[in-house]
C-alpha cells in the first residue's frame, strides 16, 4: 500500500467518523518504515501519544475494518493491546511512551530475548515531565532502546517553551544542514548495510562539528537525524542504523502534520481532531449553538477585561478549552505551559500565592494527570486557583483515556476545595464569578458539546406524593426532568456537589421520601455515593469504551428508559398518563 493510498483511506475514515486527522497524516512515511525495518508480532513499538498512530493500525492488521475507526464496537482511535497485539501499550495520554518502552527493554534484558524496542515520541511530548524523567533513567534502566523523536513542530496547538525552541535550532541551522544536504544524496544511494552504517557514522562526526551542543547524548543516547519524515528510504536507513547499534538511539525525524490534506496542512491546529466533513471542500457542519468551550472562553475573557488578576493556564490546549479569544485578547496573561498538566497546577498555585487570579483550563482526563499538584500546592494552602474541568462526562468516540468520568470521584476527598457544576450558560457565568471571589480552590466541571443558555424547566411535583426525588447535575438535569415526569417525582437541580448542604436530604428522609441521584460521572465515588442516595445513576465501575454517547447510554443503562425501568423495578409507580 502506497503514502497516498493510506492517507486517502485515513481521510476517508475521518471524514465520516471524525477523529485526529492532521497529526495521522504526518506519520505516514514513519509508519511504512517502522513496518518494514522492525516486526510489529514480535518487537514493540510503543507509541505516544496514540492520535499519531492511524496508519501503524492500517499497516498492522486492520486495513479492512478502518472504516469503523472510533465506532461503538469498531476499532479504537488509540493504539490497545485489547485490539492488536502489535499496540504495545494503550496511549491516550502524552508523555508516558519511552517510560513504558525501557519497563519493556528491562524485562527483555532480564528474560535474555532479542526484540526491538521502540519508542514513537512526539516532540511537544517529549518536554513532558515523565518524558526527562524516562530520559534520565534510561541508561540506568536497559541496554537498549530507541527512541523516534516525531518532531512535527505541534503538539495539538502551536509549541511552546526552550525545548521545542531547541528541536527548531537542531534542524535549522544553516552550517549545518549545507553539509548533511550534500552527505545524504550519497548516505541516501547506498544499500548495502556496511555502507549504510559507515555514512551515519560519517553524519555523527559531521554533526559533532557544527552543534553547540548535544543534548540527547548528555543522556547517554546517540542522536541520528534530523531525517526527512516523508522520505520512506532515508526512514528505513536511520531506522536500521538505529537497530544494528548496541547503544540506545534517538532518531529525530522532521515531519509535517496534516501532509496530503491541503485543509490540514494549513491549519494543523483546526485540524488536529475533528467531526465529520467534506473532504472536498474541508467544511464541516457548524453548531448553532455556543459549546460550553465557548461559553467559557467568552465568560473568562468579559471577566478578565474588569479585573487585571485574572490570568489563564493551559497545558497546549489553548483552542481546545476555548481560551483562544483570551490569548488574543490578554496576550501578557495568558500560559500555556505545554503538555506539563502537573507544572501548569503548580505554576498556577505560585500565580495565586502572588495575589493573581488563575483559571486553570484542562480537560478531565488530563486533570488526573495532576491530582497530587492540586493536592499538595493548591488545596494544603487553600489557594485561590479556579480549575474550568472540560469534557468532565463521557465524550464518546474517544474512548476510554478520555472519558472524563472521575474527576468528582478524585478530587471530593481532597479537603478545602469547592466542586460545582452549572446546568447552563447562565449559570456557568454566575459559578465563574462566585470562584473567582473565593479564597480558594474552585473546581468548576463541564461537559462536552452544546450548552443551553437558560436553565430548562423544571419539574415541581411534590415529592412525598410520588416518594421519589430525583437530584441531577448540570448536564444531566434535562434527562432527571424526563424520568421525573413519568413517576410525577421531584427534580433537584445541584449546583454545589462539595460542600453539600445535607438540609434538604434531611428534611425528605424524615418523611419516608427516597433520593435518586443522575450524574454524568463515575457511579464509584461520585455524588450519589457522597450523600448517600438511595439510587445512583452513573457510569459503572469500569473503563467505557468508545461509542457515541447515546450509543454508550443505552448499553450501559443510563438513558432515560433504562432509568425508568430500574425505577419501575425498585417499586415506583409511573403516572397513569405516562403508561
């Protein structure tokens, strides 16, 4: 299979399913060569972050059903050992690949076998903390590893920091890149593996020359490249080099994220993960509606123009928490750390300890990252940092590294720290201002997708006729309405999941009135389970996989009829104009 044909079938998928096109079609090149030099049944290729990975699932087994990339019972938009044993790790998260990969080389150290191991690393990952720390160890931990160090100069947004600025000097400087020019028409000829070794030798001592500096041999590794990303045969020849060696091996190759989508190309950043569209015209349906993203990057950019404290903290998310507007509009106060979610929370309890104002904005997925940040340098002080958790829910398609389904289960233990979720636009303004005058943390957590404007009708009825209250966060709020309706039971809108005032609860339980909890959230550990509800509804205690959410819904029994029936079963009663 040719580069076109499998970016033609990885535009297709896309196209229909949505999924990470631009950073795919970057790898492409890099995938055929990894294939070719290496055996994907027996070596491992760890690969990370996984959004990269499309074309290693199309060469590795998977041609056929890539048609179903991301679908409820398809195959995964991240590389899964579950899926193919030629994944060598789950990677939904960045910066955990080359750690993984030496806990591989170790193992094979120890056992006396032979298989390659390889670590595909993004560059913006690689300045990940667990990243230098992997770098630190790797001598110490193995014999031999490889590391690809995939420099496509992105991340999901635009680079930040010295490290990517350090990538950018090794493959730009002029001297330098003269002599390598010149050397690979030669280096690139050769076949034979004794040639080809004796000109990546030549290319180090080149190399040696004209770079200050040589960081990753600091480490212990040596450093082939920079290699031309889209150049199968110059990929092939690193890749061997890298094989043949006894020494660990980093090989920096230059790619391009988006190549063979000129949509992609333009703007890798729009592009990184995206919906369904038109592969013709690039044009995807637009929704009508404000996604809570926006509604946040609007609220936090009208607050900041009125109070010069205010300041946001992102780690390479600046498009996808909606903060966009805010970096144009507060150039000086915006931060985006990079993919570092542990420094960002720490970085924003310094900003608050200084008399700032920060909004920390980051997904829920990758808030896990940094639980013990929020702990130990936010709420031990109690400082005034305001966390806008993102996609806190089920997000569907993207499977289980990212369903944001247990930052209410992580963070109620932790003392001092205020949890709350809006059920609207509205309300989300009215949290927002509420946090930003607390002298303390606040977490505020939100789904993904539309948001309503105004809060939505709610149901009345009394609840000790019907015996039943039903008690709804945020987003969940619309479906506690319809399940309420059929048994003419109470809603309770909760704004506050912690602290909770138990008054209400109280006062209902004393008059025989049972409490049923709807949450888009973890059923383990979360609100229910807090305040004791009689019935919890929530997302089971395991790992949801991908699947659009109502598809996910219905099959793990959290859509309004699968709610009713379980109601039904515990003994209530539908209203008789709802039977």
């Amino acid at each position: 299979m040719t580069a076109a044909e499998i970016r033609a079938k990885i535009i297709s998928a896309v196209s229909a399913n949505g999924g990470h096109l631009a950073p795919s079609l970057g790898t492409v090149e890099l995938s055929m060569a990894l294939c070719e030099v290496f055996d994907p049944s027996s070596d491992k290729v760890v690969w990370d972050v996984g959004h990269q990975a499309y074309a290693w699932k199309i060469l590795t087994g998977r041609d056929a059903e890539f048609c179903t990339l991301r679908k409820f019972g398809g195959i995964s938009g991240f590389p899964n050992p579950l899926e193919s044993s030629a994944d060598a790790a789950v990677a939904g998260h960045a910066g955990v690949a080359l750690s993984v990969a030496e806990g591989y080389a170790a193992a094979r150290d120890l056992n006396g076998t032979k298989e390659n191991v390889v670590a595909v690393v993004g560059d913006s990952a690689l300045a990940n903390g667990t990243s230098f720390e992997a770098l630190n160890n790797c001598i110490a931990a193995t014999k031999k590893v490889i590391l690809v160090l995939n420099d496509n100069g992105m991340s999901i947004s635009k680079p930040t920091g010295s490290f990517s600025r350090f990538l950018g000097w090794l493959i730009s400087g002029v001297r330098y890149n003269r002599a390598k020019a010149a050397a690979e028409k030669a280096g690139h000829a050769l076949k034979l593996t004794f040639l080809r070794r004796l000109y990546h030798s030549l290319e180090s001592r080149v190399k040696s020359l004209f770079l200050a500096s040589r960081f990753f041999e600091q480490f212990g590794l040596r450093y082939i490249g920079p290699v031309d990303g889209h150049d199968v045969e110059a990929l092939k020849a690193a890749f061997t080099v890298a094989k043949e060696d006894k020494r660990s091996v980093i090989v920096h190759v230059v790619t391009k994220k988006g190549k063979g989508y000129r949509f992609a190309e333009e703007d890798p950043t729009s592009w990184h993960g995206v919906g369904p569209f038109d592969i013709a015209s690039g044009v995807a349906a637009k929704p009508s509606v404000r996604s809570w993203s926006q509604v946040f990057g609007d609220a936090i950019s009208k607050m900041a123009a009125k109070d010069s404290r205010i300041v946001a903290v992102t780690a390479g998310m600046a498009e996808g928490t909606g903060l966009a507007r805010f970096a144009r509009e507060f150039k000086e106060r915006f931060f985006d750390v990079g993919i570092a979610e542990g420094h960002m929370v720490s970085f924003a309890a310094g900003l608050a300890a200084a008399g700032m104002r920060p909004v920390v904005a980051v997904y829920s997925t990758f808030l896990q990252r940094a639980v013990d940040h929020v702990m130990h340098d936010v709420c031990i002080a109690s400082l005034p940092v305001v966390f806008c958790v993102d996609r806190a829910g089920v997000v569907g398609e993207d499977g289980a590294t990212h369903q944001g389904l247990y930052d209410i289960a992580m963070l109620r233990a932790i003392p001092n720290i205020t949890i709350c979720q809006p059920e609207s636009a509205e309300d989300f303004e009215r949290l927002l201002d509420e946090a930003l005058l607390r002298n303390g943390p606040t977490v505020i957590r939100y789904p993904r997708g539309a948001a309503p404007e105004k809060p939505s009708v709610r149901v009345s009825a009394p609840a000790e006729e019907s015996g039943l209250s039903v008690w709804a966060l945020g987003d969940s709020l619309e479906k506690a309405n319809d399940v309420a309706a059929r048994f003419g039971a109470e809603v309770v809108p909760v704004r506050y999941i912690k602290p909770f005032d138990f008054s209400r609860i109280d006062e209902l339980r004393s008059k025989g009135v049972k409490i049923a909890t709807i949450e888009n959230g973890s059923v383990a550990g979360g609100f229910g389970e807090a305040i004791g509800a009689d019935f919890r509804f929530g997302w089971p205690d395991e790992f949801i996989p991908h699947g659009s959410p109502s598809e996910l819904e219905k099959r793990y029994g959290m859509d309004v009829p699968s709610i009713v029936s379980r109601l039904e079963s515990y003994g209530f009663v539908k209203r008789k104009d709802e039977e």
